[in-house]
C-alpha cells in the first residue's frame, strides 16, 4: 500500500514537472514523459482526477487541422504543488503556452531527442529562463543568453557539449535570421547549435543565409528537419552546411529525464 502511494505520489510529481517545462501537451504527449509503460486508461483516469483536484487544466484545440483534442496545462495550484515537490522553483514563471502549435512540436521534439542514444539531458526553454540548474555548468547559463528553445547535453563517445536548439516552425525575415546567426556565432562560448526547421524549404533558406554571412569559417550548427527527428526511422541526421553529416541513433527505451526534479545534473 505504502509503496502504491509512493509511485501515485511520483506520477503526480513527473506531471506537474513535464506541464510546467513544456507548458503545453497533449495526451499522447504526457503518456510518452510521465507514464512510461503504464495503460492509457489508467493514466487518462491519472489525469482526469489531478484535472478534478484542480493541478491541471484542460482545453479543446484542434492541431492541424484534426479533430479537437484535449491540451493540458499546468494549473497555479498545480505550479504551488510542484514547488511544495521542488522547493528549489522560483516564484512563479510562465506556465501557459502564448504559441500552442509551437509549443506542442517543442514537446515532439523533446520526446524525440530524449529518446536519443547520444542526448543525456533535455532543457526545455522553461527550464532555462528559470535558473534552476545554472549551478550544474556555466554552458547552460550561457545558452539561456542567446534566447534558445532548448538545451541538449550531448554525448559522443565519452565526449560531452552542451548545444543550444533552435526549432523553426515558419518562415521570419532574413534580416531577423542574420540578426540570430551573429548572435551564436559571435558567442564563443557557445560550441554547437541544432536548428530544427519544419521543412526542407526553410532550411535551406537558412543555410543560405549562414553560408552568405559567413562563407568561410568553421561551422557549429547542425540542421536537421522535423519530420526526420520525430519519424520512426532508427537513425535521425543533421548536418552543417559545410556538408559534416551527423547521425544520432534512436532507443525508445530509454528512460525521460526531468530536469525539473533535480537540483543539480552531471556536466
């Protein structure tokens, strides 16, 4: 019985944890960071009795297109009782989402790098405009400088670097973008970018504007699509624009990291 009320108790934590990084999710979403192996219907009715004790809210949206699904959120009575979970919190911070579509495919893609053999830690931006694990390596308070979606620590072979993560739902002026590729390159301590764009076609605009401000210099951003990220596929690529291919190779097994419930991570 103790025991049944222990993992109740963790349940709770990891989904008030995961709404106040990401913000904003669907079900299929908070099933794949928080419930692990266990029964949809069980973690719908999970949910449903947080959503009656007032910690989670609910509302109608249609993605894309789809029929309307149910987005959760975290509540401020959620937020209070995730800083009762984690009295390292601050105060208060942005708990809902301003952009919905873009904050639903941040938490794809979260899913999807978490899910990364070479990936050991996911930020999400909420984590890093928060300070909470600046202590644990000064890359993540840089990263948090030059305004990312993310932070990702990577793992190659016993090598680790910390990489800001970029997602590019539409198309911004070019002026904007060349604003933003001075920015990470004028940071030197910022080693690696991964700028994941919706499609083929802003990508390529992208790497247009990178190779036409800095023709000759040596590369660290990665760019890599959406689609391949979050696909099926065992093996998700990324490239410069220089042509350096990257592979990161996929192990849905692995366990979801929550940085939120953490003080301090491994650098």
């Amino acid at each position: 019985m103790i025991e049944h009320m222990q993992k109740g108790r963790q349940r709770t934590a990891r989904v008030l944890a995961t709404l106040f990084e990401q913000k904003v999710c669907d079900f299929h979403q908070l099933k794949a960071l928080c419930f692990g192996n266990l029964g949809s219907s069980m973690a719908r009715k999970i949910l449903a009795k947080m959503k009656d004790c007032h910690l989670v809210e609910t509302n109608s949206y249609s993605r894309l297109g789809t029929m309307p699904i149910n987005l959760y959120s975290l509540s401020p009575g959620g937020y209070k009782q995730l800083a009762w979970h984690c009295d390292h919190l601050p105060d208060y911070k942005q708990i809902k989402s301003n952009y919905r579509e873009h904050d639903l495919a941040l938490s794809d893609i979260r899913i999807a790098f978490q899910y990364l053999k070479e990936c050991e830690y996911f930020l999400s931006e909420n984590v890093l405009r928060s300070k909470i694990l600046e202590s644990s390596s000064t890359a993540i308070a840089n990263i948090r400088t030059v305004n990312a979606d993310a932070a990702i620590l990577l793992n190659f072979d016993g090598a680790q670097i910390w990489s800001s993560v970029e997602y590019e739902r539409s198309l911004k002026s070019n002026d904007r973008y060349i604003e933003r590729f001075k920015r990470l390159y004028s940071n030197s301590d910022l080693k690696l970018t991964i700028f994941i764009t919706e499609n083929q076609q802003i990508q390529d605009i992208l790497r247009k504007i990178e190779s036409e401000i800095y023709p000759n210099i040596e590369r660290k951003v990665l760019f890599g699509t959406y689609n391949d990220l979050i696909s099926n596929n065992s093996i998700a690529t990324v490239s410069t624009t220089s042509g350096v291919f990257v592979d990161f190779h996929k192990d849905k097994n692995k366990e979801i990291f929550l940085p939120t419930l953490q003080t301090r991570i491994g650098q």
